[in-house]
C-alpha cells in the first residue's frame, strides 16, 4: 500500500470516527463527574476513594477537552486524544478496583475510541 493511499484511509478513518469519538469522550466525561460525585457523598469513603476521585476528575476534565478540541478539529487531536486515552486507561484501572463498572466501562471505550483517532491522525500528520 502507498504512502498517500494509507494517508487517504488515515484520513477517512478519522473523518468517520471523530463524531463517535466526540460522543464517547462526553459519555465518559459524565460518567466521571457521577463517580467522583457518587464518592464525594459519602464521607466514609472518602480516604480510601480518594485516588478514585482525582482519576475520576482528571479524566472527566481532560475528556471535556478532547471533545472540545475534536468538535473544533484543533491540530492538536492528536496530542489531546493521546493524553485522553492514557487518563481513561489509568482512571478506568482505578475505578475497577473500587467495583465503579460504570466509569470504568465508560473510561475503556473513551481510551480504545482516543487511541485510534490519535494513532489515524499521526498517520495523516506523517503524510
């Protein structure tokens, strides 16, 4: 396969992925804030959910931000899905200990969707 034909597949990939991409960040971002809130209620739970909650920020926060920047198709997709994919990774690991499968789904398919919007706009950038 060529160079400017895998560019072209790269491109489409991108194009038809960056709207699933931008719906999965924004479902994950809202099932971080409801993990975060849903511990930060319970005051007994506090300390020992206290990484859970600054993951489940971190990511939610971070997710806004790629939705935004993907919505507005910033040349800095690449970057920003990176970076997300790698906060959904470590707050879906954290959530998982703590039995939050909401989040913790939620925080699985925002990292798959980010990784291959971010590995198909590198290719795109390399072309």
């Amino acid at each position: 396969m060529t160079h400017a034909k895998r560019a072209s597949e790269a491109r489409l990939l991108v194009d038809s992925g960056q709207s699933a991409c931008l719906a999965t960040c924004l479902e994950c971002f809202r099932a971080c804030e409801a993990c975060a809130g849903a511990n930060l209620l319970q005051s007994d739970l506090l300390e020992p959910m206290h990484e859970c909650i600054r993951r489940c920020r971190d990511c939610g926060d971070i997710c806004a931000l790629c939705a935004s920047l993907i919505a507005r198709q910033s040349d800095l997709i690449v970057a920003v899905c990176a970076l997300c994919a790698a906060s959904c990774e470590r707050c879906g690991e954290e959530c998982s200990r703590h039995a939050m499968a909401e989040c913790a789904a939620a925080c699985r398919a925002c990292a798959e969707s980010c990784r291959g919007i971010a590995e198909a706009a590198a290719q795109i950038a390399t072309a």
